[in-house]
C-alpha cells in the first residue's frame, strides 16, 4: 500500500516536472508574439507542427496532462477520506501554505482553463484553415472576459507551480535540509515568470 502511494507520488512529480519544461518552452514560443511582425510567431508555429521530434512529444504531452490531472484527483480524494499517507504536504511550518493547501483548486482552475484554450486555439489550429495564426492567437484578447479569464489561469498556474515544483523534487527524494531554500526560490522564480510572463501576452494585446 505504502509502496504504491510513494510511486503515485513520483509519477505525479515525475509528469508535473515534464509539464513544467513545456510550459516554459510554450511560454518562450509564445512572448515572439510581442516582436516587431508577425513573421517570428508564424515561423514558430510553422516549426513547432512540423518538427518531427515535436511531433513525437506532443502525444506524450497529452498523456502527462491525463495522467497529472486524474492522478492529482485522485490522490486529493484519498488524502480526505484519510485511507492513505498524505500527498506531499511538506512545507516546514506547521501550517501548510495557502499553495500547498489548495492544489486541487488551482489545478482544477487550470483544467477548465485548458477546455476553453483547446477550444479557443488548438481546435481551430489543427482542422480550420487558419489565414494568420497571429491575428486568431491575438484577437481573443480582444474581449475583456476572456483577458480577465485567462489572467486569473495564468496565477492560478502560478501558485500551483509555487508550491508544485519544490513539492515534485521532495517527492523525488531530494533531502529537505540540504535543498529546500534553493527548492522553493527556484519553485517561487519559474512561477513568477510563467504567472507574469503569459499574462504580459493577454494583457498588452487587450490594449494594443
Ligand atoms: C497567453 C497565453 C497562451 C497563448 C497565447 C497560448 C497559445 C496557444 C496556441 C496558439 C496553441 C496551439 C498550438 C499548436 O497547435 O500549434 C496552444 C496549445 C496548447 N497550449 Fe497554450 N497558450 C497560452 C497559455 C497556455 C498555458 C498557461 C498552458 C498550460 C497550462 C497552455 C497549454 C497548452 C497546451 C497543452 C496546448 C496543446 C499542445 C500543443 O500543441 O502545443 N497554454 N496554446
């Protein structure tokens, strides 16, 4: 019993850590939508749907995303009906942090962010014939509720990967004495840039 719950919490730790690297690399794609042109992003997305190794990732992506949503579910499930050991809750005061405390609300929140974004851009990406896929990425922006929406996502994923990423090496065995200073700025910078970094793209195209 023990034993599988310490694997559901590598696994867990293991597939967050591989969302964290396509995140950023998501984020990087994204912030050539604030360049000069349009050209870069086209370019970008151009590479990005036909680069082979992408190709081979995106699958495995998709896999990571089911396997952290349902595995988060339901270790938050079993966590409150207290039939097994607590899911990573190592902060080292005696109260756990508001992040730690509510992982499965801002998760939850970035799930429903994610229906409205496939909706929003993967669909229409992968089947319409898609003329600019700059003016259809920044024409959302144009409407204030879905810049309000997707800001509020963007700091929710902040705080999930404030307290998620420092969680995911713990649960990989990193020794707390040792790492968790660096742990938790490390935890605490990817989170400001991914939280600021998206929201800087929605915001600046809702007033440009
Ligand atoms: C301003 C913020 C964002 C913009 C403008 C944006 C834009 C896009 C676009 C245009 C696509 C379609 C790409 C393609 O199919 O080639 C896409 C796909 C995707 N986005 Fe975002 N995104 C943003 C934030 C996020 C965030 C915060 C997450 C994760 C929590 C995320 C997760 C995904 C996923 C999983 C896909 C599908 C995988 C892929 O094919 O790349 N996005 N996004």
């Amino acid at each position: 019993m023990l034993k599988t719950s310490v694997a559901k919490k590598i696994t867990m730790a293991l597939s967050g850590l591989f969302l964290v690297v396509f995140i950023l690399v998501h984020l990087g794609i994204n912030l050539t939508l604030l360049l000069p042109g349009k050209e870069t992003f086209e370019k970008a997305v151009h590479f990005m749907a036909t680069n082979p190794f992408i190709r081979i990732m995106e699958p495995i992506l998709f896999i990571a995303f089911i396997y952290h949503i349902i595995m988060g579910i339901y270790l938050e499930l079993t966590n409150r009906s207290k039939r097994s050991v607590g899911y990573a809750k190592y902060d080292g005061s005696a109260v756990a942090s508001w992040a730690s405390r509510n992982m499965i609300w801002t998760g939850l929140f970035v799930l429903l962010f994610l229906i409205f974004h496939f909706y929003n851009y993967y669909i229409p990406f992968k089947t319409g014939h898609v003329e600019s896929h700059y003016d259809l990425v920044t024409g959302l922006f144009d409407k204030w509720y879905y810049t309000l929406f997707y800001v509020l996502a963007f700091i929710a994923l902040g705080i999930h990967l404030s307290h998620g990423f420092q969680s995911a090496f713990q649960s990989l065995g990193v020794p707390r004495e040792k790492c968790l200073r660096f742990l938790k700025i490390s935890g605490n910078i990817i989170a400001l840039v991914v939280g600021l970094g998206f929201s800087i793209i929605a915001i600046y195209f809702y007033f440009n």
